[in-house]
C-alpha cells in the first residue's frame, strides 16, 4: 500500500504530507464470498514492525477495526521498547472489484488509519504524539484462473 502521513503531531521520524510504503497482507474469515472479518497485518513504521488487526465487515466492501500497539519511548536516556501504547482505527475500502468465474476479487484498495491517542507507560513525563494516514494499493500476484 502506497500511503500520505495526512496528520502528524509530535511522532519522531515523521511529517505531514510524507509519502511512506507498507506492506499490508489481508486473510479472509472465510472461504469464499464477501466475509464477516478479514485478519490485516500491516507493517507500521521505519522499522517495519509488524501490527495485526481484526477488521469487520460494516458495509458491502467497508471494513472496520481498533487496535492498539506498543511503542517504544525514551526514559531518563534509555530506550523502554513496550514504553508507550498507541490506539488505532483502521477503515478499508474496496474500490475496484474484478470477476473470475462467477467469484469477485477485490483488485483496487483504498485505507485510512488514525492513531487517537497514546499513553506513556513510563515513569517518565512527556507529551506523546499522534499521526492518521490514507493508503491506496492494489492487491499483488495473478488472479486465480487468470494468465500469468
């Protein structure tokens, strides 16, 4: 996925209108049709740390999900890896579709992500920051059926 910081207040490494590249994997909640839930993992960050993400099904080709995910923080001059805990929502919209064989593939994607809020887990004192993104993509490799 192919994404634009779209808010950014306060968040090391990074600023609003940054282009960034992420890989996103989705895996269905079911064999075939429009699914309940899809399971998304996504890389996050510089580092690509990988974040996983349960998204319902709110609308026919609207998914939906929260979260949240540890960050690491500096405290009194050292680094504490699971020193933050950052909040997310994730919207994925489907926005191109290709039929094979009578089965609707999702061919065009587009996303946005919010992070509302973090807390700071340590003992130290500071203002945490937040950030939101949209993302647009395409899903990668050959349609079944389809030639290669």
């Amino acid at each position: 996925m192919r994404g634009t910081l779209t808010f950014v207040d306060g968040v090391y490494g990074e600023h609003r209108g940054q282009h960034v590249s992420r890989t996103w994997r989705f895996s269905p909640g079911c064999a075939t049709g429009a699914c309940q839930s899809v399971r998304l993992v996504r890389e996050r960050g510089s580092r690509r740390r990988p974040d996983s993400l349960l998204l319902g099904r709110v609308a026919p080709g609207v998914y939906v999900g929260s979260g949240q995910f540890s960050i690491p923080l500096l405290c009194q001059g050292r680094l504490v890896n699971r020193g933050g805990l950052a909040r997310e929502t994730i919207t994925v919209r489907i926005t191109r579709v290709q039929t094979v064989g009578g089965t609707a593939f999702a061919t065009g994607l587009s996303a946005s992500y919010d992070n509302p809020s973090r807390t700071n887990l340590t003992r130290c004192r500071g203002r945490l920051g937040r950030d939101a993104a949209t993302y647009s993509g395409r899903p990668a490799g050959a349609l079944p059926g389809s030639a290669k």
